[in-house]
C-alpha cells in the first residue's frame, strides 16, 4: 500500500524494488492530456520522471512523491492522477478570532500538501472588520476592535493591512492555491454599522458585537448611498485578490430592520417585491453587477438564495441542510447553476468531534438528494468558525485530520467504503503534519465512543448555553442603563 493522501486516481506498483532517489532529482517531461492540476509520475531504474502539461501539474506531482518518500526510499511505481473536483477548499473565519499571517501561512502549506487549491478568507463579520480600507479607514479604526468576547474582559483586535494580503496571496500562488475573500453582505456587518452607522436602516450607532449568533443589525437595502458605498468597498478589495471569484456572503439577514424602514418599504412597492428574500437578491444583484464589471463571479451562502429573482451568475455555496435550503439548491443545481458544498452536519469543523466525527466527514453523501447528475458540483470545501476557537493549537485540532477527509473526497474518486483504508495512510500523512508542526487529533479521538462523544457534545453545547445567558443579562443590564 502507498501512503498518500489523498489517494491518487491510478496506482501501479510495478515491483517490490526500492530506490534511493531523492524527491529533487525528479525530471519533468511534456505530456499532453493530463488537464490542468493532473500527471503521471514514474519512478523506475532510469529515475523519477513526472509527465504533465502545466507547471500546476508538476506541482501536484511534487506533492505526492513528497508523501511517498518515506525512510528516504523511493517505491518502483508509476501514478496516474488527476483532480475530480476543480474547487476544493479550506474557509478560515479570521473575525470572530484574530489569527497572524503566519498561522494563516502555515495553514496554506498544509493545505497544499493535500492538494487543496481554495483558501476562502472569512474577513468581515458582526465581531469585527479584519480588512484594510483605504476609502474607509474606520471600517478598521472602530470596526476591528472589540472590547471583549461573552464578558471575559478581554480586548480583540486586529485587521490586516493590504499588503499583509497581498503577501498572503502571493504564498497562496507559490503552493497553488488561490485566495477567495469573504465580505459578508448584507448581513453580519455590526462591525460595518459601528464604523459607518448610515450604512444601516435607522443610523442608529452601534458597538462592534461582542457575542455569537445572528444580529439583528444589517445593511439598508433601499437606500442607494448604502449600495453605492458598499460597491466602493468591494471594488477597493477586489484590487488585492486576483482571484476570479468573490464571496459576498448573504447567509443569516435578519428582516426586522428591514421591516420598520421607509426606504426600504420604498423600493419593495416600487419593485412589486413579495418578501425580503427578494430585497436582498436586488441589493446582492446590484453589487453582483459592480463586481461582474472588474471580472469577479460572486459565490453566496445558499440562504442568501432563496428568491427567483437572484441573478443566474451567482454561484451558490451550500451549507444549510434544512428543508427549504435544501429545496432551493436542488432547485439551482438542476438548473445548472455551480454549488460549491460545505454541508453543516459533515463539514463544519467548529463542531465537536462527538458531533461530526471523521468517518462522518469521510462518509458523508455528497450532494444534494433529488439532483442525479453531479455536473452542478464546482467542489468541496470544508469551513472552520471560530467563535469558540482562539487559538492557532485549536484552530489546528478542529480543522485535523477531518480536512484529511474533504480533501480526499475532493480530489479522488474513492467512495465513502474506502474509510478504513483511508485511516490507513492517515496515519502516515500525520508525519507531513508533524514536519509543518500542524497540530491535530488523534483518528481515535476523531472517532470518539458513543458516551464520551455525547459528553463532548454537551460540554460545547453547555459552554455555548453558558455565553448566552451571560450575554442576555449583559443586554439586560444596558438596557436598564439607557
Ligand atoms: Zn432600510
């Protein structure tokens, strides 16, 4: 058996010989078929030779006899390999908590060892604004601080200026891996509104959120400055990343401010809209139009989605299974429209392992029900929030080794039956991990027994409880206040 993960497409051990050839040594030949990120890789008596079309290709070669050079030997062996999905993904949520460019780093090199190619940058949020605006400077001056997070007293702070970005998304580049940044529209922009209170239905000011959950406090749709200065925005962040796609967001929008607002109450009778799903599909459109003008392609959370009206060039980012969610993803994709899929229940890394195990990541079904072909799937990608992770050890626990398992799915065509031989070279990747000094779970705790799984469960769903309340009373209390 080779040990690499992911499983490469074509393996053949050709004998039981061994070499002593150093991985450097590999000479690379011109060969046409093998698409963008594929090759052929051939380690006999006359050396290492790697076939491919594109320097990608190469790469991805490279990453593959790194895996197999183990005790500095070299197996007799030729692979034929290539990736089943073009989108395969890593979101990191550097709001809730503030990581430095250099955990952001070592995640990309790890991420490039499983032949990821999409780093999706989560910068703006209700807890803070992690991205500099030359335009706007106090979307960082206010919105990147918070006093505390759930009451423990303690300050968070932190943006990234643009060249910090720019050198994020030139490492990106070097490991093949593009940049997607996220700034979340119309929703979760508290942090936005603390900066900017006209950015909001009534102005009202208000503070960076210092909690979890979905706020009430969002962008005005009916007002055209509001649109306007948001397209400012994301025209100034879009000079930093070369990718093609930009991710606005548009999960979890509360209607309440919506609801009491003339201007927008205005522009639902002047449209003749029936809801606010599709308010905020004129409003994404809008910015999907400024964006569409400078080459982006904008990718939204399926939540965002649910109205008609929503412009065919959207791609959908699917994450929430319930019913309704679902219905509308199965919707788009038999329309043709891209998904890329990260559903809650087998890829949220922020959750217990008690509650998403690896094998549960590993054998989760791919795609929506009700949907045959699979054409409609631009990929995987597997998300971390980090409203209770605050630290890169954390942050490297919850993400290892389930993102082992998206990674595999993402780019080999095993089936979910393939999870035990799959533990197999896990445990050989985990010495990759060691050398990048990624920390990560054992496959044991990943797997927890049923008891202790529930335990660690209830302990993050009593610890999230705890926050709640905390945060209530704390509401409470400014209010008698006021
Ligand atoms: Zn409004």
């Amino acid at each position: 058996m080779i040990s690499v993960v992911p499983k490469p497409q074509r393996v053949r051990l050709l004998s039981q010989k061994q070499y002593l050839y150093q991985p450097t040594e590999a000479k690379r030949f011109l060969e046409e078929g093998h698409g963008q990120e594929g090759y052929r890789l051939l380690i006999d008596n006359e050396g290492i030779k790697i076939y491919c079309g594109t320097e990608e290709g190469a790469f991805r070669a490279q990453i593959t006899l790194k895996q197999l050079y183990t005790e500095k030997k070299l197996p007799n062996i030729e692979i034929w390999d290539f990736p089943k999905y073009q989108h395969r993904g890593y979101m990191l949520d550097c709001v809730r908590h503030f990581f430095t460019i250099e955990t952001i780093k070592k995640q990309i090199q790890a991420m490039a060892m499983l032949k990821l190619n999409v780093f999706h940058w989560h910068l703006t949020d209700d807890q803070g604004w992690r991205i500099e605006s030359k335009k706007y400077p106090l979307l960082t001056e206010i919105g990147a601080k918070r006093e505390q997070t759930m009451g423990d007293g303690k300050p968070v702070s932190g943006f990234y200026t643009r060249e910090q970005i720019k050198e994020i998304v030139r490492f990106a580049k070097q490991h093949y891996i593009e940049v997607i940044p996220e700034i979340d529209i119309p929703g979760h922009m508290t942090a936005a509104i603390a900066a900017y209170p006209l950015l909001s239905c009534d102005g009202k000011e208000v503070k960076v959120s210092e909690g979890p959950g979905i706020h009430k406090n969002v962008a005005c749709a009916g007002k055209d400055s509001v649109i306007s200065m948001l397209g400012e925005v994301l025209e100034e962040a879009a000079e930093l990343f070369p990718c093609k796609y930009f991710h606005l967001g548009g999960d979890e929008a509360p209607r309440d401010k919506w609801d009491a607002c003339p201007d927008c109450a205005k522009r639902m009778v002047e449209n003749s809209f029936k809801n606010g799903d599709e308010l905020q599909a004129y409003m994404m459109n809008a910015l999907c139009e400024r964006l569409e003008k400078i080459g982006k392609t904008v990718i939204n959370w399926n939540d965002g989605m649910k109205a008609e009206n929503i412009k065919d060039s959207i791609v959908m980012h699917h994450w929430k299974e319930s019913k309704q969610c679902n219905a509308a993803t199965a919707r788009e994709a038999a329309k043709g429209r891209p998904v890329i899929y990260s559903p809650f229940f087998g890829y949220y890394l922020d959750y217990p392992y008690g509650m998403t195990s690896l094998k549960k990541t590993y054998t989760y079904n791919i795609g929506v029900k009700g949907v045959e072909s699979e054409n409609y799937l631009l990929g995987l990608e597997a998300p971390l929030w980090t409203e209770y992770v605050d630290t890169e050890e954390q942050l490297e626990k919850q993400t290892y080794p389930r993102l082992c398992a998206v990674a595999e799915r993402a780019w080999s065509s095993v089936k979910s039956t393939n999870y035990n031989e799959f533990t197999l070279r896990l445990k050989r990747f985990y010495k990759i991990l060691d050398a990048l000094g990624v920390k990560y779970v054992t496959i044991e705790n990943a797997n927890p027994a049923f008891i202790e799984g529930k335990k660690a469960v209830l302990r993050f769903y009593l610890n999230a409880l705890k926050v709640q309340i905390k945060e209530r009373k704390k509401k409470k209390k400014e209010g008698i206040k006021a």
